[in-house]
C-alpha cells in the first residue's frame, strides 16, 4: 500500500509565504477556506516568495498532529482545533517576519480616501461588523489583524477571510463567546483591497445586543491606551509601540461604534455623521 | 502616611518612564512593564513638577498659582495624584531629610 501524497498549500503576504502541508485533503481544504485571497500556487522553476515557515500536519486515528518548523513541541486536536491553529501559527509567522510594523488585534476597511482600523477584543464584533461594511460596498483589508507601517499609518492588506460568530443576539460571558461556532464571511474577491491604504480614523467596536448602533467621541489617551492593548507585537516593539500608539491617537480621530445591527452600523459610519463626527442611531 | 506629612514628602519621577505626549494627556511607560498609563491634564501638570526637590506642597502653591486657584483646593488633587502614581511605582516618595517614604 502507498503511502497517501503530501500536498502543499502555500499562503502568502508581502513577498513571504507560509507553507502548509498534509495528505489530508481535509486540512488543505480547510487552509484553502480560511486563507482563501492569500493562497497562491506553488512556484514554478523556484521560489520567489520567502518562505518564513512550514506547517506540517498529520491526520491520526483520533485527530491531527499539528508541527511548525523550528517548533519544539508538536500539537494535537480535532480539525476544528487545527483549522484554529493553522490561523494562529501562519499569522504569528508573518508577524514575526514583519517585526518592524505595529500589528494590531483589529479589523479594517477602505472607502473611497477613507481608512478605517477597527480594534476590538475578542467577541467584539468587528469580523461582523466588517463584512456588513463589505457589503455595504466597502473594500477589506483584514478582519483579525491589522500590520500598520508606522511611518505612514498606512496598513498592509491581510485578507484572511472573515469569520463570524454564530449565536444567540444577546451579551454572553467570555467563555460563552469564545464557544461559539463561526461561519465564513461572504467575501466577493473584488472586495479584496489589494494595496496598503492609509488609515484616516479607528473606530472602537464593542457588539451590545438591543442596541441599533451608537458612535461616541473617545480620548486621545484612551485610543492609545486601547491601541497598545491590542498590539499584537508588543514585545517586540517596545517603547516604539508607545510613541506610536500616542503620535496616531493623537493624529487620528478616534471613536467608540456600540452596536446590536451591523448593517445600521454600517450605515452609520458610511453616512454623514459617521464621516464627521459623533452621532448616535 | 498621614496627610500633613504627606504635604512635606517629596515626590520624584522614577528613572527611565517612557513619555509619550497626547493632546491634553501623557501617556507613560516603565519599559519591561506590561502596562502604560495615561495621565489626564492635571496629574501631568503634578508629574512634571515631580523632581524630586519640590514637596507635596511646593507642587499645590505652584500650580495654585498657575491656575489661579486656592491652594488648599489645589493640594487634595496634587495629594491625590502624588499617591495614585506613587501606588502605580512612577513615583518615589522621600521626606525632607532624604530618608525614603
């Protein structure tokens, strides 16, 4: 008996790649899902991109076996805890590679000259509330996270794709919503903004169910306090990280967007108010 | 320590914090820490005035001064902001002759 072929989905950003390999088709199925606008084919006739890490995951009688080079330790679980993992490890892989970037905890979209990061905990909100925005005709740089170029404020597209929390509209506790099952955004790929966009404004987003949608003003210091919070690559960065988070809190116009409707949320910042200034719907 | 001599400890900024300016704020950071702080107008104007020469009171007339306020209104805020940065280690206390608070 042969043993089974091992495939190799490659995901790329920024001249770098992640490779991932299995022959489990499953596994490759589900990167292919998850990394949909980042996957590329393999290279022919050599590599151009840089290959900064590679996954390895074997299926076993009671689940998969998930390795990364370099790795000391390898980890086990269902699919599910796989598909979890592969998000993780890749990310954290281009992360590392792009040190010299502020990467936030955050989802952002493009209008128009328009530039907006979306930082949020997890559970906020902000996946949902990106893919409204998407379809609300808004372009998608991220929906997990956000690497700004800190010398132009502008943010790289990581497009992985959106996934949002499936539940009751209702406030959960933390472990409550870290429970929940998530389904893929929709994501056409002409929505896929391809090229770094200047971000012009952050918007906090905090999901409260029973409430439309409702934008307030926030502080310079409490944007660059919750700026450095969801700073992915802190320990890296440092004191830069804190010059940062205070020059863009200070630069940037920053707000609060609580909401129970992400399509009234949607409107809210597409419309007028949200534009210019504090508004409540 | 009580009040009174709270007003003749002498408050230093603690070496190293990292400042990043806001519009009204300051935004501090002990570097190794995983925590920053944001200090609203009036605990910034304390923070700059701890040099570790200036007592508790010295910093209350300055800035009643500055604001044209009471300096008895001025001293509970600076008495205050002095123990939430002492009690966030920004801070050192000392008395006058130097012994540390």
């Amino acid at each position: 008996m042969t043993a089974p072929d091992v495939r190799t989905v490659r995901v790329r950003f920024d001249g770098l790649c992640v490779s991932v390999e299995s022959s489990a088709p499953e596994v490759l199925a589900e990167v292919e899902r998850a990394f949909r606008a980042m996957v590329v084919d393999p290279p022919r006739g050599g590599d151009v991109d840089t290959v900064v890490a590679t996954l390895s995951v074997t299926r076993l009688d009671d689940g998969y076996e998930i390795s990364k080079s370099g790795a000391e330790a390898a980890e086990r679980g269902p699919l599910a805890e796989v598909r979890r993992a592969i998000r993780y490890h890749t990310t954290r892989a281009f992360l590392e590679a792009r040190t010299e970037w502020f990467w936030v905890h955050a989802a952002a979209a493009r209008r128009g000259g328009r530039g907006v990061l979306l930082p949020g905990s997890r559970g906020s909100g902000k996946s949902t509330l990106v893919t409204a925005l998407v379809r609300a005709g808004w372009r998608y740089l991220s929906d997990e996270a956000v690497p700004l170029d800190p010398a132009s404020d502008r943010a790289v597209p990581f497009p992985l794709t959106p996934e949002v929390r499936m539940g009751p509209r209702r406030s959960l506790s933390r472990e409550a919503v870290s429970a929940l099952c998530k389904r893929e955004g929709a994501l056409d790929r002409s929505a896929i903004c391809r090229e770094p966009a200047r971000i012009t404004e952050i918007v906090f987003v905090r999901f409260a169910p029973g409430v439309s949608a409702i934008l307030e003003p926030v502080t310079a210091g409490e944007a660059a306090l919750q700026l450095l919070d969801g700073c992915l690559n802190f320990q890296h960065l440092g004191p830069r990280a804190v010059r940062y988070a205070a020059e863009a809190a200070g630069r940037l116009a920053a707000r609060r967007l609580t909401f129970g409707d992400e399509d009234a949320a949607a409107r809210l910042l597409d419309g007028p108010a949200g534009a210019a200034g504090t508004a409540a719907s | 320590m009580a009040d009174s001599s709270f007003a003749e400890a002498i408050p230093r900024r603690i070496d190293g914090v990292l400042e990043a300016g806001l519009p009204d704020e300051l935004l501090l950071h002990v570097p190794g820490d995983s925590t920053a702080s944001v200090l609203n107008a009036t605990a910034r104007a304390v923070w700059e005035l701890c040099d570790g020469r200036r007592s508790v009171e010295a910093i209350a007339r300055e800035l009643a001064q500055r604001f044209d306020a009471a300096p008895g209104e001025i001293l509970t805020s600076v008495r205050d902001a002095v123990r939430d940065l002492a009690r966030l280690q920004l801070l050192a206390l000392s008395s006058p002759d130097g012994t540390p608070g």
